[in-house]
C-alpha cells in the first residue's frame, strides 16, 4: 500500500500529535544549531530527532552529518551506510558535510555498498500481464484454475482475470480493496477495504473508514462485515487455524485478532485489540509461520517483528546483520523458514527473500528476487502459492498528480510477477 500518509507532513502521519510536536521542535532546533555552526548542538538534537522517528530520509542523513561534523567518523560511516541502504541514490560524495570521511578506511566500502545495491538484479520472471492499470490494483489472489481475483482500489470492486486476459467485474465492495486472503477450506475471501482519497467518489466522510468482509467466492456474495470507524487503514489480514482473523492498521500502529463465523450479518466480531502505539509506527504486511507459533509483521518504518502466539504480550524484534535494512516494507510472507518481504520505500525498490535461524528472530542470508528491475513501479502484495511466490509488481499509485487525479497515460499494464521458491 502507498504510503498515503506521508503527505500529511514532512515527517509523515505516524507520530501522536505530541511525540510530531516534539518532534519539529527538535528537528528546528538542529537545523538552526547547523546553520549556526555549533555541531554538538546540531548533533544533540537531530539524535533526539532519530529517536522519535528512526529511519526517516530526511533526519539520517542528517544525523551522519553531525557525526561527521563533530569528528565521530566511524558513526558517521554507520550512519551513511544506514541512509545508503535505504536510498541508493543519495548523493554523499559530493556533500562537503562529509569530505573529512573520504580518507577513511571504510569509505570506499560506502561507495561500493552504494554502487552494488543500485545495480539491477532480476531473479524472477513474468507470470501475466493485465491491461486494467486503471482500476488501481493492491492485490490479488490466484485461484486453482489459473484465474485470478483482483482487487482495485480507485473504483472499489475485485475483478476476475480469466487465463486468457480477459478481465470482468465480480463483486462490488463498499471501499478500496487492499490485502486479499483466500481460504480454500471454506471457500470464502476475506477482504481488506480501506476508504482512501484515490478511490472514485471519495468523501472526506469516509475518511478513516474500513471494513472487512467475508465473502462466498462460488455466489460471489458478501456473507458479513465489520466497519471501522476510529481512523483506520486496514491493509492487510491473515487467518490462522483455528480460523481467527489477524489484520494491521496502518493509520494508527495496532493489530487486531478477531474470530469469525458464517452468520449473514453485518456486524462486530469478537476481538482482541493489540494497542502498539508508543512502540510502532506503520504496521503494514503478516504472516504466521508454519507452525503458527510465531505472527510476523512489518513496521514501514521500524522493520520486522513477531508475536509469540502462545504468550500474545511476547512482541520481539526480528534482528538482521548490518548490511540489511528491514524498511519500507508492504507485503510480508513466510515460507519454509523465510520471510519474503516486498520493500515499497526504498529506492531502488526490492523484493527480498530473509532465510531465517533455527529460532526465526535473526536473518542469517538474504536473497535478491528482484531489485530495481525495469518492472517494479511500485511493487506491493503477493501470494505464495504451490512453490511460487507471485506478486504484484506495479501498482500504479505514481500516476496522480498532485491533486489525486488519476493519469492513464503514467499507468503500465499491471504485471505479476513469479519466482520458484523450491
């Protein structure tokens, strides 16, 4: 999902209305602290800022320039690496903040960071190509006969795809489709639907609404719901064995369980709320493990975390060694002892697979499945299917302008994308 957030303010929507108070205050005082020339100052502030809101592109670097600054070289190094690694086509050797490193041993290791991961490199290959770039698509889920269900943000509905290309509606629904999941067992798709800006007849009396739905796919019928009405992005949902529904909230950081029944009805589930406010930013892609001991989720900004389902209040970080980033990232899937993570914000974008250690709370190998190729617009939400992996590898969220109109013209034909994971 686009990060629609960040257009609230510079440093996106993700902070209480306090913590973004305190936040620009700090962020002000190191820019008049740097413009000033009084660097510890500068480099006591912009910290505080990191703090508050890590990984942001427009404090790291920042940061590894008041390090520079105030003579902290390795730190600074460090600290490059991390904006590096989160945006390979920063601009660092020519940033006169930054000339006291160039005659340190690591930083030609910088250079070389910086030219590897903005190389291409493509390990997946084409699976279909859709000619319906203007009804938005967020997800998808293929179906065993090769169809395909596709969910559209901009006109609110989820198309079927047949074998042939051919494209047909199949069910409206009340707002933008987001994360999709089907369940062969029963038969029934549960949707994400999310009142976004993007979608056509959009009214700021939806704003913050969402719902999800529980949908027969033989009738292609709606068997119940559940609205949100608190400031909610539903993003993305999982279901568990014992058939509880698992979903995040990108407006505001909490997880929710729910369970669930076939009762013809719009109306609450029963639901346990996991409130991560203080901790969490923007929760966007989960997974459960095999075993289902373990729900995977990601922060966008904060990286890859793990509740343990037997002790629920159990929440760790998922660690992975330095020349990993686990940022920006939207999809989430775990297969066999890894973690397939589709990474929307970095530059250049990147889908990822993360081996993980016998206790699945460290990454020990990664793999590049694509990154940078020439197909990646924005990727977004994929599928694991039969020993594939299969995403969606263009959304078109560039193509609106600065009014929220949407441009055909900016918008390719949807590709997804697949890559063998045996």
């Amino acid at each position: 999902m686009k990060r629609f957030l960040l257009v609230l303010c510079f440093f996106g929507g993700f902070l209480s209305v306090n913590a973004q108070e305190d936040l620009q205050e700090v962020y002000k005082a190191a820019v008049e602290a740097y413009e000033a020339q009084d660097y510890d100052s500068f480099l006591e502030n912009i910290r505080q800022a990191d703090e508050l809101r890590p990984n942001h592109p427009g404090i790291v670097p920042k940061l590894a320039a008041a390090w520079a600054l105030t003579g902290r070289k390795i730190r600074a190094i460090q600290t490059l690496k991390q904006m590096v690694l989160m945006d390979a086509t920063f601009d660092f050797q020519n940033n006169p903040d930054f000339e006291s490193l160039k005659r340190h041993k690591n930083y030609q290791d910088l250079i070389e960071l910086q030219v590897e991961l903005g190389s291409t490199e493509v390990h997946d290959e084409l699976f279909r190509v859709i000619n319906s770039a203007e009804i938005h698509p967020e997800s998808f889920v293929l179906m065993d006969n090769g169809e395909l269900l596709l969910g559209s943000i901009r006109e609110r509905k989820i198309v079927k795809v047949d074998t042939n290309g051919l494209v047909s509606d199949w069910l409206e629904v009340p707002y933008g489709v987001m994360g999709m999941k089907y369940n062969e067992e029963t038969d029934h798709l549960w949707v994400a639907s999310s009142a976004l800006s993007q979608m056509k007849d959009f009214s700021s009396d939806d704003q913050g609404k969402s719902m999800i739905l529980q949908v027969d796919v033989s009738e292609a019928q709606i068997l119940q719901g559940v609205e949100f009405n608190d400031g909610s992005v539903i993003g993305d949902l999982v279901l568990d064995k014992e058939q509880r529904i698992w979903y995040s909230n990108s407006s505001k950081p909490y997880l929710v369980r729910n369970v669930t029944d076939t009762s013809q009805y719009f109306g609450p589930f029963a639901r346990k709320y996991f409130d991560l406010d203080g901790s969490h930013f923007n929760l966007q892609g989960l997974t459960l493990n095999d075993s289902e001991n373990y729900l995977y989720f990601a922060d966008y900004v904060s990286g890859i975390y793990r509740i343990n389902m037997d002790n629920e209040d159990d929440i760790e970080k998922v660690y992975a060694p330095s020349s990993s980033l686990l940022k920006g990232i939207d999809g989430l899937y775990f297969y066999n002892n890894t973690l397939i993570a589709i990474h929307n914000g970095t530059k250049p974008y990147r889908v990822m697979q993360y081996f993980l250690n016998e206790r699945g709370d460290f990454i020990d190998v990664e793999r590049v499945i694509n990154r940078g190729g020439e197909s990646l617009g924005e990727p977004t939400l994929g599928q694991v299917k039969d020993g594939y992996f299969y995403y969606l590898a263009n959304s078109p969220w560039g193509a609106y302008d600065e009014s929220g109109n949407f441009n055909a013209s900016q918008a390719k034909a949807i590709e997804i994308r697949r890559i063998k994971l045996d």
